[in-house]
C-alpha cells in the first residue's frame, strides 16, 4: 500500500502548478461572487457554481487521460517500475492521484459555495452532496480515461473517454431512460447541472455506488491492459 | 556457479505500421553470473537497451523468457534486488536528498535505515553537499550520478546500468568506475551497457557484444583482447629490416607475426644472430574488437570461457 501512496501524493505534487491555478480559480470566482448583490443575482451565482463544479469532470479527464503518457515521455516512469513496484501498483497510486486532485478541487468548492451559495438560500448540505456526486463522477471519469490511456495517446484517449460517459446520455434519450445510469457519470453531473433554490437537492445513492464499482471495474481492466503492453520504447 | 541475469531465446520485434515490425533482438541468450561486472556492448540500435528493458520487466518478449535472480522478468519482489540506472536518465525535480529517498521508499525502505541510506549512497556520487539542491537545476553529469545514488540506495545484488558514466567528467568516471569495482568486491553482480569501450575493458570481467541484434562475441575481456592470431615478438641483436613492419625501440626489434609463422621467425631470428627477448599474443583494444565484429554479420561467435 505504501508505494501506491507515494505514487498518488507524487502524482499530485507533480500537477501542483496546474492543481493551484484550478483552486485558485475557484476561489477567485468565489471572492466574486461574495460580492455579487443577493438575492437579485443568486441566480448567476449558481449557475457559475453549477459551470465551474461540472469542469471536474473534465480535469479529471485531463489528468487521468494524460499521466501516463506524460510519466512515459518523460521517462521517468522507469526509475519507478525499476523498484519492487507492480504496474497494478502504479495504475492504482495514478488512480488514487488523480481521485486526489479533484477531491482537493471538489473540496475546495463545497467549501466556496457554501460560503457564497448558504447566504443565498442554497442549503449548504446539499451543495457538501453535489461535491460527493461530482467527486464520484470524477473518480470514474479519471478512471476510464487512465483505461484508455494505457494504449491510446491522451488525445484519443479523451475520445475515448467522452464515447463512454455520454453514451448513457444517448441511449437515455433514444432507447430507454433508465439506460442513463449504466455508466453514471453523466447521471451524477446531471444532478449537479438540475440542482436549484427551488427544489432541494435529490440525491440517489445508486449511481454514486455504481459510480465507485464501476471505478474498481475499470481499474481492474486498466491493470489487464497494462500488464501486456510495453511501457518502454527503445531510445534507439 | 548461480546465475543473476540470463535471456534464453528471446526475440523481440516492434510493430511499426501495420505490416511494418523491427526485429530489435533476434533468438537472443546470454547468461551473467553472479560476482562479475559484465560489459554489454554494441552500436546504436543493436538492442541493448531493448534487452535490458526485457530484463527490468518493461517490456514483454515476443518469444523466449529470461529470469532476474532467478525469478522470471517481470517479478517486482525481485526489483528490490536490484537497482536500475536508465539511459538518459530522467527523474522527479525535488531535492536529491528527497528524490533519493522516494526510490528507496518505493522499495520499502524506511525511518531511519532510509535516511542514513540516503546520505551514504549521495556522498559515494559526491553529491552530498549538494543534497538539499534540486536536482531540476543539476548539470547532466550530476543527475547522471543521482541516477545512480537511486539505483545504489536499497543496497542491490544485482546492478543494471545503462550508460552510467557517458555524462561524467574524467574524474567523476574514476569515481565511479571505483565504486563498481568496490560494488564487485562485496559480491555484487554489475551488468553494464556502455559506448565507452576503455572503461568496459578496465573494469569487465565479462564482455557481450550485440550486433543488430544478435550476440556476435561473448567472452572474458582478456581473452577477447587476445588475438590468437597474431604473436608480437620483442627481440635484440638483429636489424628491424629483416622483419616487415618492425620498430626499433630501446635497443629491441619489435614485431608482429601470424601465430602459425612464429616458430619461423624465432629460427630467423636466431640465424641472423639474434635473441628473442620476449614473445607475446598480440593485445588488441577493445575497440578494435568492437570494430571488427560490428563491421562484419558473422554468426554468434564465443570466446574463451562461458
């Protein structure tokens, strides 16, 4: 378990420029809107909640899509593999790294939008729910793009990703809408994009379950994947 | 007498395009014994870094198998063993004593074994005083030496060193080949992959080289450097011309002669009143070796004692 730690927090640290700058974005905004005229503004001030919240969803798959090929490139990733450290080791602390980031991200949101969204009239539980919902989403999201990442550049890897989380979204609208809930991250953004000051905030537990099995699931297909494929190209 | 390192039949080919495969290593064995700094050799391209990829688990093989310290490649128990320098080495920019000891806390170091660790494997680079800088702002030479400080720090058996002294300076190459040399006499294996041919013939028991990838020579370092083909006779008391190619040196003829003309030329040398003073297989340097056997596509050839 303890390389598995050190390769998250390493994760982490290694993304701390572009981790600070999202935070610092975050409260920024935050900063903003604590200056906004309420409530005649509450409005807008959860719909930029609403907006920044759901970009989550996206770094995580940036840094999912992009971390192993970014350790590779670099090369770096061989000094660590060359130590008592399996590739299911190394997928999970890059798992664990990225679940990180966002969850400091998600963090650090609830914590700004109870300040500008609680004096509004916005329930502050239910703003710490929505981060559970988006911190979920992100999670598997991270997950299927690190998936995709073991073989596919980031690029195509990001493809490959978007393909699998707004499938649900499709087959939900055109086949059957219970089908939204197969791979749940559109479900739990969904959550967070409907939430109002008119009606509290429902959340079902079922897809952020589903959302945390399906991360494991994808884990373990990552760690398939990555055990047959070369992480190394010659230099020559 | 055990085995650290051993590749049996391995071949590797790269998929290119579709259709497209590079055949980087070719039916390739090669067995390293425990005890002795073996020398890897060969041109770029030859595969080198492709079998020491094989052998650190990073890459599969397409046919063949191969085991580290006699656990099949792969094995990440068994990296604890060993340590690795890359080619090119690239490592996270923290300071060289945290770097150092992240590695060794991934091989499951810790407290105080792992700072005092650190401290000793950064001086034996020579990086002690430099231990709090970091290392993102290192010359090449210095990372190349936290490199190594990496590799060394969990105390391995069995050392992997890809190009470990191509960034160093003269006396940073001393240091370091000292230190392996040391390394051996504590009974550790060394398997060194290198372009610098001078420093694999000082300290290599042991020499494979690698032509396109096929081992092409595989042998003890003395005996390669050995021709059997050629004797150097020293003699005195005869003229240099009566030899093709002779020199004049401190009063001695010298010269060289096929090993099956040499009782010929002792008799020549007799008759003209002469006396052979010394008489010896004529050494060659590793480079020219290196040459002759990558300039040719022989088959794999072994010298000397396997």
């Amino acid at each position: 378990m303890k390389p598995v730690l050190l390769i998250a927090v390493n994760f982490v640290r290694e993304q701390r420029w572009p981790i600070l700058v999202l935070l610092l974005w975050v409260l920024l905004l935050a900063f903003q809107g604590l200056m906004t005229e309420l409530p005649r503004e509450r409005e807008d001030l959860l719909f930029i909640f609403k907006q920044v919240a759901v970009y989550v969803v996206v770094f995580s798959v940036f840094f999912g899509g992009s971390a192993i090929y970014n350790e590779r490139r670099s090369r770096r990733i061989l000094a660590v593999l060359a130590k008592d450290v399996a590739r299911h080791q190394y997928l999970s602390g890059l798992v664990i790294g990225v679940t990180m980031a966002c969850g400091l991200y998600c963090f650090t949101l609830g914590l700004t939008g109870s300040w500008t969204l609680g004096p509004s009239g916005f329930q502050i539980r239910d703003v710490w729910l929505l981060m559970v919902c988006l911190a979920a989403a992100s999670a598997l999201a991270g997950t299927v793009a690190l998936m995709f990442s073991t073989f596919l550049n980031p690029f195509f890897a990001a493809g490959g990703t978007a393909v699998v989380l707004l499938l649900p979204a499709v087959l939900e609208r055109t086949v059957n809408r219970n089908l939204g809930i197969i791979v749940p991250a559109w479900e739990l953004t969904a959550t967070v994009v409907k939430s109002s000051f008119d009606s509290p905030v429902q959340i079902s537990w079922t897809p952020i379950l589903l959302a945390l099995i399906e991360t494991v699931l994808f884990w373990l297909m990552s760690t398939w994947i990555f055990k047959r494929v070369d992480i190394a190209v010659a230099v020559e | 007498m055990s085995l650290a390192l051993e590749f049996h039949q391995i071949s590797k080919e790269y998929r290119n395009f579709p259709g497209r495969r590079l055949r980087a290593l070719d039916d390739f064995s090669l067995q390293v014994e425990k005890g002795e700094i073996f020398g890897f050799l060969g041109p770029n391209g030859a595969g080198k870094s492709t079998a020491i990829h094989l052998a650190m688990g990073f890459m599969l093989p397409s046919h063949g198998n191969g085991r580290l310290l006699g656990e099949p490649f792969g094995h990440a128990k068994t990296r604890r063993r060993v340590g690795f320098l890359a080619e090119n080495v690239a490592l996270y920019h923290r300071r060289a004593q945290r770097l150092v000891q992240f590695y060794a806390a991934l091989n499951g170091m810790h407290g105080a074994e792992l700072e005092k660790r650190s401290v000793e494997v950064l001086d034996a680079v020579g990086l002690l005083e430099h231990a709090s800088r970091n290392v993102g702002k290192f010359s090449r030479g210095m990372l190349q030496r936290v490199g190594l400080a990496q590799a060394l720090v969990n105390d391995p058996e069995l050392l992997i060193l890809d190009e470990p002294t191509s960034a160093l300076d003269p006396l940073a190459r001393v240091s370091i080949r000292e230190l392996l040399l040391r390394a051996r006499e504590q009974g550790k294996t060394i398997f060194l992959s290198s372009h610098l041919l001078s420093e694999v013939e000082l300290i290599c028991d042991r020499v494979a080289v690698l032509h396109r990838g096929k081992l092409v020579r595989l042998g003890r370092t003395a005996d390669l450097l050995h021709s059997a083909d050629q004797t150097e006779i020293s003699a005195r008391g005869i003229s240099a011309n009566l030899f093709l190619g002779a020199t004049t040196e401190n009063g001695f003829v010298r010269f060289a002669v096929p090993t099956s003309s040499q009782r010929a030329a002792i008799e020549k040398v007799w008759a003209a009143g002469g006396e052979v003073v010394r008489l010896n297989p004529m050494r060659r340097s590793l480079e020219q070796v290196f040459l002759e056997v990558t300039s040719s596509q022989e088959a794999p050839t072994k010298v000397g004692e396997l």
